[in-house]
C-alpha cells in the first residue's frame, strides 16, 4: 500500500471516529436529560437493561450509575466476544459517560404529567440511544443479548427483544403495580419509535423497478437529466394483453430516497404513461451513486 493512500485512510479514520465520539457524547447527553428530567425522578420505568436498572433502583434504592454498569457488564463481554473490540470499547465509554452524567449533571424534573413524562422520558431517551447507535455504540446491552441468541436460534433481534422486555414488564406489574408496568409499556415504545427515526431518518430508501417499451430514454432521463444510478437488466414479457408473449425487454432498476419518488415517477410518465412501476422499501444502501446514511451496524 503506498504512503499516500496510507495516509488517506489514517486521516478518514481519524474523522470518523471524531464523528463517532460527538454523536455519543450527544447521545448520553440526550438519554441522561431522559432519565433524569422524565423517568427517575417520577420512579418510571423503561425497557432493556435501563428498565432493569431503573426497577432495582425503585426497589433498593441502589444508585442507577452503579447499577447501569454492573448490570451492563455481562452485555459488554458478550459484545467483546462476539463484536468487535472497536465496538465494545465505544459502548463502555457511552454506558461509563451515562453513569457519570447521572451523577453529576442536574437537571430539573420537567413535569409531573404521567402522559408528558411517558412520551418525552421515552423520546429523550430514544433519541440518546439512536445517536450512539450512529456512533457505533449502544447504550443497553438488551442489542447485543438480542444479536447473539438471533445467531443461535430462530428468533429474529425484534422477537428477542420484545420476549425480553415482556418479562421486564410482568416483574414491574408484580413487584410495583399494574399502572406503572403500563406507562413503561409507552415509554419502551416511545424510545424504540425515536431510535428508529434517529436512525433511519426522512431519507428512507425507495427502489424503483421500470419496465417500459421507452427503457433505453428513461435510463437516458434519470441518469442524465436526473443524476441517478440505475442498472439495466435483460428479461423477457411473460404475458400482455394479447395473451402469451415472448419479447426481450429491458427493466430499468434505480434507487432514491422517499422524497424523490413522485418527481422521478412523473418523468417517467412524461416519456411513457403506460410504464409499469414497482417500488419497494429497503433498509439502507451502500456503495453507488446514492449518498449513503452515517449509520453503524
């Protein structure tokens, strides 16, 4: 490898793990605003290991820092094991950079609504855990327990994590009462509906599959008029209005982002009204023409 492109990539990596250091510094800011403006004050729960966490210190009494680390702990070896070490290393120093913000940062308790403290609790602290996510971190090791059992099982890391917080509720509903194993039901999904949009964002991903007579002018149209990525595919018509065909086609393949559907379908139906389109949703892309998110996975 020569020196330049050594230096390139030293320079890259160093970028992105500054980025990567602000967006967890951002996210254990936000999730210790939740915690400490919403949820403790109020004796709230939440799911996860948070939950957990948030339960035995209603019970004990036990200071929340100590108990988000020790409880952490075997989430953490876990992730060493079965993540990477880079991984494991940014996730301590988000749960560490909580426990500490818990202690010393004081913040007010913002309202006394059970509603307002449910949802915004649960928002604040979505929005703490999908920023870290961004950072390459997790702020609740209830992921990496989810992760691992879904590579040993048949149970997807939703199922996981839904079977695992179902117990964490009926505990609460026992122990406590019924009412506040209810309000952490809403907190839980407040925080997973915030991560979701932290995460994913507006910039939901839309792949455009075309197949029209007029393929070889709307591939000239969206790449460029519209400076679009596509990929031509060669197929066959299978059956038309006449009945069984046989004809070469070609099938214009592309992907944008939510926001620039429509205006890429009405040009596409500028050039041919008849032109059959299929959209489907996808996750996320990598590589190509298209801007990528900053997650990481």
């Amino acid at each position: 490898m020569s020196k330049p492109r050594k230096a390139r990539i030293a320079r890259l990596s160093l970028i992105q793990n500054a980025q990567d250091a602000v967006l967890i510094a951002i996210g254990v800011m936000l999730a210790a605003v939740g915690l400490e403006g919403f949820l403790l004050p109020n004796g709230f729960l939440d799911g996860g290991v948070t939950g957990i966490s948030l339960l035995a210190n209603r019970l004990s009494g036990w200071s929340i820092s100590v108990l988000l680390i020790v409880i952490n702990i075997p989430f953490i070896l876990l992730a060493y094991k079965q993540l990477s070490k880079a991984f494991t290393v940014k996730t301590i120093a988000a749960i560490v950079g909580l426990a500490t913000c818990l202690v010393f940062l004081k913040v007010p308790a913002i309202t006394d609504d059970k509603l307002l403290i449910a949802i915004f609790g649960g928002f604040f602290l979505g929005a703490g855990i999908g920023m870290s996510i961004r950072g390459g971190a997790v702020l609740d090791g209830t992921e990496v327990l989810a992760l691992y059992i879904n590579r040993k099982t048949v149970l997807s890391v939703g199922e996981v994590i839904m079977y695992f917080n179902v117990v964490i509720f009926s505990v609460a509903a026992v122990l406590i009462n019924v009412e506040t194993a209810l309000y952490a039901m809403l907190t839980y999904l407040s925080a997973s509906k915030t991560v979701d949009f932290v995460i994913q964002g507006f910039e939901e991903y839309i792949a455009l599959t075309i197949i029209s007579g007029e393929s070889e002018l709307i591939r000239k149209t969206l790449t460029l008029k519209l400076r679009k990525g596509v990929t031509v595919f060669k197929g066959k018509s299978g059956y038309g209005k006449r009945g069984e065909v046989d004809n070469e086609i070609e099938i214009v393949y592309t992907v944008v982002t939510r926001l620039e559907v429509h205006k890429i379908i009405d040009e596409i139906e500028k050039i041919d009204e008849k032109a059959f389109i299929v959209q489907h949703n996808i996750n996320d892309t990598r590589g190509g023409m298209i801007k990528r998110r900053a997650t990481h996975h």
